[in-house]
C-alpha cells in the first residue's frame, strides 16, 4: 500500500444519499476471482445514464468522490472498495458513512473522510460550477481545501495512522516478523506439516 | 486459577502480546479451498507478497467439483474458472493441491482429519465456517474471511481478539439409535441459532467421551449452527487411536512426545467457563428440522410446530414464514412428511462412519419408489475404504447413486442441485432457503435416519423399519 499524506485531484459530485453497497457494486460481480478490475462495474446501473456524472466528460480523471450522507450502507462486501479504487478514487468525502464500509476501506486504503454537510453542500457547488477545480486532502493536517474554502475532516486516528505509514494489516503484522520467525523457532518438532 | 482447553491451546500459539491490541496468534494449519481463496492469492501477486510457510498450507477442490463424470471440464463456467484459479494459485505458490481425481481429493474438513493433518492443540484456519469440524480433536480450527486468508497466506498468523468459553455438557450415555447428530441438533434447537455468538464450545461429558471421532467432528462441525466461532472436544484414548499410524501423524518418539503434550489438553478442575449448557443424554431421540434455519428442529416424534406456539412475535413470524417455505402445515407428524430426494454426504456426515450406519440401515431393503438418493463420500479415500468395504455396493443394490467425493447437494453450487419445491431429507448442516437449490426444501438429518426415509419415502427412523 502506498503511503498518503496528501492528495490532490478533481471531484465528482454525486447528489444521492444512502447510496447501499448494491448500488456502488452490483452482487454479480462477486463471482469473479480477481481483486481487481472492478471499475466498469462501479456503480453499474446509473452508468448506464449517459448524463450520470461519472459519465460526462468534464468530470473523467477525478479522483475525490463527494458524496450524499449515509455512503456505503448494505452488505460487507470489500469489492465495493474495490471498485472506488479501481475506478481511481484515493477519497471518498461525505457527512456519515456505514461502519463496515469505512472499516472496509481503511483496510484497503481509500481514504473515507468526515465532513459537515455544509461543507459537502460547498464542494457540490464549487466542483458543479467549475469542475476543473482541484481539491486538496491533507491527512496529516486532516483539512479539505478547494479554492476560499478550507475545512477540517474527521478520520479515525488508527486507519490514519496506516493510511500514512503506507501500512495494510499484513504490512502491520510483518512489522514483527521477528517475533513470527522466533515462535517458528520454538514451535515442537512433532508438529506436521503438508509436504515431504 | 486453572484454564479451559481453548484457553491452553490460544496460549500456545500467542506471537505478540500488547495492550489495548489483538493478539496475533500462530496458524499451525491453513486449509484452502477454490471459493474464498482466489482473491487472497489476488491481493499476495498484487503486493509482491509469497507464502509464508506453503508447508503448513494444504488445498483441495471441493465446493464446486461435480461427483459424477469427474474426467470431463467443468460445464459450469464460474465454477471452472474457481477450480482453474486454484490450480494456477497453488501452482506459482507452491502449495499443495488435491486436484479432483487425485486420491486425497474431498471435502476440506474429511480430507485434513484423514490425513493426519488435524491434530490436538493446533490452531487450525480456513476459509470456510465449517473448519469447527477440527476442533474434535482438541484443535481450536475456525473459519476466516477472505482478507484474513490472504494475511494467513503471508504470515502464517493472525491478530484476534480472544473468544468466550461455553461448556456445553452431556450427562450420561446417548440412548441406543441416538447419534451425534442427533445430539447437535437438539443443542442447537435449545440454544439457538445465535446462542453461541462469540463462543467457542467445549463438549464434554459422558455422552460426548462415548462418541467415536467422526462423531465428535458431526458435533462441532455444526457448531457454527448455534452461532459459535468454534468447538472442541478434549483429546483422549479415542482420539489417539484415531491419529496413530495416519500418514501425518507424529511417529516413533515424536508421537510418544506429541501424546504427552496432548494429555496436557484439558480444562482443570478449577477452571471457568463464561457459560454452560447442560443435556441429559436419556432424554434424546432421533431429531430431525423442519423449518429453514437448523435451530428449528423437534424429535422425530413430535409435531410441526404452529405460529401459536411462538414465545413471540418474532418467532411466531420465524415459524409461519418457515412453515410457508416449506409447504408444511401445523399440527402434522414430522414422520408424515414425504420426501423426493435423500442427500447422504457432507462434512457433517461424509465420513466412512456415516456410510456404515447408512448401509446397515439400507441392507435388504429397497429406496422407495419416485425417491432418490444420492450417497457422496466426503473424499475420495472415503469412497475407495467403502468399495474396500462393499458399501458401494449395498447402496446400488438398493437403488441409490454412488458419487464421487465433493459438497455435492450441501450446497447449490454444483451440478447437484434440488429443483423448486423439491424435498430433501440431507445429512448435511444447513436447511437455509435455497441452500439445496433455489426454491428446494431441506430436512436435516442423521445418516440413519436418511437411510430409513429412503426406504419409506417419510421421515423415518431406523426402528419404524423394524417395526414395519
Ligand atoms: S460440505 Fe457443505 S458445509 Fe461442508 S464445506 Fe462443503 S459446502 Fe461447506
């Protein structure tokens, strides 16, 4: 995982609210075998609208999702992660998100950051009037900044520990791969093993 | 003060301790499977990630394989691709791999016992919430996500929080014609399908002791059914003679060294448990379930149950729309209940045991007319000691399918599928709606008891035939 400190891209405005894990990605897709690839199947039904705002020129290459409150809500399925990212979505800013959704993307490393309304209210508006405007998320001063408007966002201080330190939960663990080889070291002869 | 067995063997595998954080704990064994592994191997190649220990790893083909035909490709494309996504992973891995056709091909669970590989005091992991059947050997084995197999995969551990003991204790002898089936369907039908949220069980108790291995691993397999994150039973002369001379078993002064340390696995006297269930053995009977989630079971004696026996609203909505799927009506004896198909398999009851009790119910007798009845070995060793036996034989004779080993019909995710409406009496775990294949009903029930209802066509016990 790379590491992230700040990150600036262009948004896209998506004016829905309670937009469910089935929605971001449709429940076919959880037959596939890879991790990813997901990206046509991001939000798969509204881009079939030509005028959904993913599909209109002025807005290809954004990486910022400004979203409607209660993002990510439904089933734990990762692939919806997945999908943000694989489309090319390092932020997901939005009023509330679902628990298991956040959790999900901390784990994969898409940053979900806690806004005001109003502040979501604000972006809409400059990204609608101007979508070429560049936003900056700062992780580590946990600031959303685009043209005037400068506000704070709340992330949980744990996934940004990891999201800076570039760090996944293997990344973590191998941290103390000391300590995994020393028990390798002591664990009983008589244990078996799967091959020989 | 002493400690339960699931806290001795947790203690054992502890890595790293720190406050305010999980433990990480030791992976003795990873058991791999084609369903939930294909993205970890994924996320591994993604960030240039190898096995750690590819010698304590160990995969087979089982969720998708179809049982007969076996040399022909895969019809179904999603299921080929899964399989060939094994093949690919384990190959650039380096982890073992049972292909179908291969003698120690079958399901997950039958396949790591057999071989030896399941041992008392292992941590054992899978994808896969089934992998509760290890722990009858005193191993604490439980199932992970798809996330947690690729951190396995690259570390051969895990962080855990530790989990809550349940003692779920069996007074006396099971009854003659009580099995262990029996025996975890009634704890399920009293505890609840969440009832052991959180837990890991200890089964112990005269009842359980009695029981032969493959009846311990009936016992915690189903587990997970009562809500449980694991189950175990605590090692003993049983499970010692089950494991000597298996092709992974400690040998020589490594095994004399293995069943000191074993002997060492069991609860103290003084230890605590955060809860305990107790059963009276005399009071069981052959149970079987009549409703669509594995804790809506009754003897085999009683009645459909009505909406208006409910405790409450929420259950009495449980049993009408249980009662709706299944197309049955209150009030009717369970042994009425006509049945089109019989599934003898799984790994419940895929086990060598399992067949026998099976065939000497079915010797002599016929499948009734318009029943069919398949009989699918966990593994492929399973089906070979049985032709070995002349079991296959004993089943054709008496007009059921003799299939090669996989989940088969435990699971709609291969060839063999119940139609809409269709009614299975299955040795398997779950009665889920649709579990069988969409619209398909399912009674859960003991290898015996599968037998005699193939033979009457109703939900029968082995003594209706003798009384017949
Ligand atoms: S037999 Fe059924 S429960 Fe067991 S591993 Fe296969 S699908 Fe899962």
């Amino acid at each position: 995982m790379d590491a992230f400190t700040t990150h600036t891209g262009t948004a896209a405005p998506l004016r829905r609210s309670n937009v469910d894990t089935d929605q971001i990605i449709p429940a076919e897709f959880l037959k596939r075998i890879t991790r990813h690839g997901f990206e046509d199947a991001l939000f798969q039904a509204w881009r079939q609208d030509p005028e959904f705002v993913l599909n209109r020129p002025e807005y290809h290459g954004v990486s910022i999702l400004v979203a409607g409150p209660d993002f990510g809500t439904g089933s734990s399925r990762e692939h919806a992660v997945w999908a943000l990212q694989d489309y090319g979505f390092a932020v997901v800013l939005s009023s509330r998100f679902a628990d298991i959704f956040r959790g999900n993307s901390g784990k994969a490393g898409l940053l979900t950051a806690l806004v005001d309304q109003d502040v979501i209210e604000q972006l809409w508006t400059l990204v609608e009037a101007d979508p070429s405007t560049s936003i900056t998320v700062d992780l580590d001063a946990q600031t959303v900044a685009a043209g005037d408007l400068t506000a704070t966002f709340e992330v949980d201080p744990y996934v940004r520990w990891r999201l800076m330190e570039g760090l996944d939960d293997v990344g973590i663990t191998l941290q103390n791969e000391h300590l995994i080889s020393e028990f390798e070291g002591s664990r009983p002869s008589f244990k078996p093993t799967t091959v020989g | 003060m002493g400690r339960t067995l699931a806290e001795k063997v947790w203690e054992d595998h502890v890595v790293r301790r720190a406050e305010g954080e999980p433990d990480l704990l030791y992976i003795d064994l990873h058991l791999v499977h084609e369903v939930t592994s294909p993205q970890a191997f994924d996320g591994l190649r993604a960030s240039g990630r190898v096995v750690r220990r590819p010698d304590l790893t160990v995969s087979t083909e089982d969720h998708n394989v179809p049982t007969i035909d076996i040399d022909k490709p895969i019809a179904d494309p999603v299921s080929a691709a899964q399989v060939d996504a094994l093949r690919r992973n384990c190959a650039e891995f380096g982890v073992p791999l049972y292909s179908l056709g291969n003698v120690e091909q079958g399901i997950v669970h039958v396949v790591g016992p057999q071989m030896g590989l399941t041992q008392p005091g292992m941590t054992v992991v899978c994808g896969d919430s089934h992998t509760s059947t290890h722990g009858a050997f005193g191993a604490l084995a439980f199932g992970i996500g798809t996330s947690e197999v690729e951190h396995v995969l690259a570390t051969q551990t895990l962080p855990l929080k530790p989990f809550k003991t349940m003692a779920i204790t069996v007074n006396g002898a099971l009854p003659e014609g009580v099995t262990a089936k029996d025996l975890i369907l009634a704890v399920i039908a009293k505890i609840g399908t969440g009832g052991g949220q959180g837990y890991v069980l200890e089964y112990r108790g005269e009842g359980v002791r009695g029981l032969s291995m493959e009846g311990r691993m009936t016992l915690c397999n189903m587990s997970i059914e009562a809500g449980a994150r694991a189950g175990m039973v605590a090692p003993d002369e049983t499970t010692f003679a089950y494991l000597e001379g298996r092709d992974r078993a400690p040998k020589g002064a490594e095994w004399d060294a293995a069943v000191e340390y074993w002997r060492s696995l069991v609860t103290d006297d003084d230890a605590e448990f955060d809860a305990e269930v107790v059963i009276e053995a005399s009071e069981l009977s052959p149970f079987v379930t009549w409703g669509t989630n594995p804790g809506q079971g009754a003897p085999l004696s009683a009645t459909v149950p009505s909406p208006d026996d409910a405790k409450d609203e929420v259950e009495r909505v449980a049993i009408e729309r249980a009662l709706d799927y299944m197309g049955l009506t209150a009030g009717m004896p369970l042994r009425d209940i006509t049945v089109d198909t019989v599934f003898l398999g799984s790994c419940t009851n895929g086990r060598i045991e399992d067949l026998r009790a099976a065939a000497d119910v079915l010797r002599g007798h016929q499948v009734a007319d318009g029943v069919r009845m398949l009989v699918v070995p966990g593994s492929a060793r399973v089906r070979l000691q049985a032709e070995s036996e002349g079991l296959d034989q004993i089943f054709l004779d008496a007009g059921a399918e003799w299939r090669g080993a996989g989940c088969s019909m435990c699971l709609a995710m291969n060839p063999d599928k119940l139609a809409p409406q269709e009614r299975s009496a299955s040795t398997s775990n779950r009665n889920f709606e649709g579990r069988q294949g969409p619209g398909g009903r399912t009674h859960l029930v003991s290898p015996q008891v599968a037998a005699a209802t193939a033979v009457t066509g109703h939900l029968a016990s082995p003594a209706d035939l003798a009384n017949a």
